[in-house]
C-alpha cells in the first residue's frame, strides 16, 4: 500500500524527510507479512538508498545486515540500531540554525492566519523552540500584520501561546467580516487606513 519511495541520495537536508517517508510506509503496511521484520525494514530502506555520496554506507550496512542470524538476530534492537546510525551519519547538524534564520522572517499574508502558524510553528519545533518562551511570543508577534498585531495586544494581553494564536485567528476573522462589509457597501472604497496588505486580498 501507498505509493513509490522517494530515493534517498545523501543530501543531508532531505535525510529527515526521508526517513520519516519511509516510516510512514512501514507503519501502513505493517499487517504485510515481512513488513513487521526488522531486518527487512533495514534491507528495503538500504535499496532506497543509491548514488555515490552513499554507496559506502549502505554497502557497509549491507555487509552488517548480511552478519546477522535471520531468526535469532530479527529483534526491535536492529531497526533501532540502524536509524540510529543513519541518523550519526546524515543528520542534517544545522537544520536549527537554518529554521531560526527563517522563523525571523517568517510574516503573515492576509488573510492567511492559518498558514502562518503552520508555517511558524513548523520552524519553531525544527529550531527547538519552547512554545511558552519569550522567544517565541515575540517572534510570532513579529510576523502579525500591523492591524492584527494591534488587536492581539489589546487587554487582556495573551500569557500564552496557545493564547497568543487564538486571540490572532480572533482578531484576522474579524478583519475579513469587516472589510467584507465596508467591501460591500462600496466595492471602490481605498484603504482608508487599514493595513494596504488586507486590501489587496479583494480583487
């Protein structure tokens, strides 16, 4: 079940998406017969694994693989083993450097509220943010348009960040019905002030 892997080249960037791929096809099929085997589990990843950056590793993991008894070796302590050194040897070391670098820039369009706090909260899990730091309060408030910053802020002022994205949801839904209305009433109106960027998701 599912659809085709994608092959694996040594692009340390990709490694976590990788494995996690593959995970997810294991964990769906995982009533195949075989499909349960640590061993196979191992065997299948290595032949989603090709090009010269990882020929080395995987034949040396096949050698491994080769060295082990199929019965008295087919433990849990196999697969784990592997992703381990999978994870030693292509661990991309500065994805959180990457993912602070973005999450400074990481800005809400209107009125994609939604897709902000994906997108944030993508960054900030990958950064090792904690949700409830200052840090993260004050980067996400960073990224809010001008207008919905205004509203979040309002007393009572969130104390947390499950708060802080609510009371944002709150605040961008209003603004939509608002400018809906005022749009009805007169298709030709200007921007009287608000934020250009709510504006421009009329046509």
């Amino acid at each position: 079940m599912g659809g085709l892997l994608q092959v694996f080249s040594g692009d340390r960037i990709l490694a976590d998406d990788f494995i996690e791929e593959v995970k997810g096809y294991l964990r769906l099929n995982q009533d195949v017969a075989g499909y349960n085997s640590p061993i196979k589990k191992v065997a299948l990843t290595l032949t989603l694994m090709k090009g010269p950056q990882v020929a080395g590793w995987t034949r040396d993991m096949g050698t491994w693989l080769d060295a082990l008894n199929p019965v008295l070796n087919n433990i849990p302590d196999v697969w784990d083993q592997f992703l381990y050194k999978f994870s030693q040897q292509y661990q991309d070391s500065q994805k959180e450097n990457r993912a602070r670098g973005k999450i400074e820039h990481c800005t809400m369009k209107f009125p994609e509220i939604d897709n902000y706090i994906a997108r944030f909260e993508d960054l900030s899990c990958i950064a090792g943010y904690d949700a409830n730091s200052g840090a993260v309060f004050q980067l996400f408030t960073k990224g809010l348009l001008d207008d919905i910053l205004k509203e979040v802020l309002t007393s009572p002022t969130p104390t947390t960040y499950i708060n802080l994205k609510e009371k944002a949801i709150l605040a961008t839904r209003s603004k939509v019905l608002i400018n809906n209305i005022l749009h009805a009433r007169n298709p030709n109106r200007g921007v009287g002030g608000f934020n250009r960027g709510i504006f421009n998701a009329f046509p």
